[in-house]
C-alpha cells in the first residue's frame, strides 16, 4: 500500500481546525469526509454502524407499508464499505439522516444502497466538489469520470 501521508499533516494542533456547523456536532464536528489518520484507523477496523433516525411509516422505495413477512427497516445508501473504505466518509454522516432510508427488509433494501459510482453521483448531488487526496487513485480516476452533476444541483449549498 502506497499512502502518501505528508499532505494530511495538520498546520496547527486544534484551533484552526474549521468546524461545520451545518451538521450536528457528534464526533466529527459534522464532518462529511475523515482525515487521513481517521481513516488509515478505519481501514484496519471498520467503525460501528449506528442508526439513530427514526423509521418512516412506509417505504421509502416502494411506497407500501411493512408487513410481518417484509418489515421495514432503515438503511444507508451509501454503505459503510463505499462510504467508508472506498470514499473517506465519517461514520457520523453515514447513520445521518441524510444518508439513511427506510425500505422493506427484503428487495427494496438492496436497491437503496448504492454502489460507488451511484455514491460519487448523490455526493456531487449533495456539493462535494473534491473527495479527500488520501484516498486511491482509481478513486480519484473514478471521481473525475463521473463527472455528470445533476444539473439542478450543481451549484447547491455546500
Ligand atoms: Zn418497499
């Protein structure tokens, strides 16, 4: 493994460290995307997924409420592995509601979470303009080929 380090060191300890306050302050001060050792760490040991949101009383897929043979459960659309592994993302985003959707146990759940290039497309749709340099090139590559914001969304808040 290859992992330049040198452009993740900090300039100062904490103070110029620029929080955002747009998201609820958990762990990551409402970080989208970690820092390089975050994720080095995360990357041994994936962090633990915990889902605060509260269920939607139908699914979020298919319209249709739950049954006791489908119930309806929440789940990430972008996944811990792409989320985490492959785009840098804190785990605090993830259980976020932004990221989290309510569907059936069964089928539905599997066409909520999104593969990585469906992930790069809803990160530009929520602003990103640059994933983290820590991360592979083949991510950096893929990143710059799906280049196709929504065009409503391009210049949206972030
Ligand atoms: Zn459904």
């Amino acid at each position: 493994m290859r992992i330049s380090l040198i452009i993740v060191r900090r300039l100062g300890t904490h103070g110029n460290h620029k929080m955002s306050r747009v998201q609820r302050t958990v762990g990551f001060g409402g970080r989208m995307f970690l820092d390089g050792p975050e994720w080095l760490t995360y990357c041994k040991r994936k962090p633990v997924r915990y889902i605060r949101t509260s269920k939607a009383a139908v699914c979020q897929v298919c319209g249709l409420p739950g049954s006791s043979e489908n119930p309806l459960q929440n789940a990430h659309i972008i996944g811990f592995d792409v989320g985490v592994i492959d785009l840098g993302m804190t785990p605090d985003f993830l259980d976020s509601e932004k990221n989290i959707v309510t569907a059936h146990r069964r089928t539905c759940n599997k066409q909520s979470e999104l593969d990585l290039k469906g992930s790069m497309g809803r990160l530009r749709n929520l602003g990103v303009k640059e994933l983290p340099r820590y991360l592979q090139a083949a991510i950096q590559e893929a990143w710059g080929a799906a280049v196709e914001p929504c065009p409503a969304r391009e210049r949206g808040a972030m």
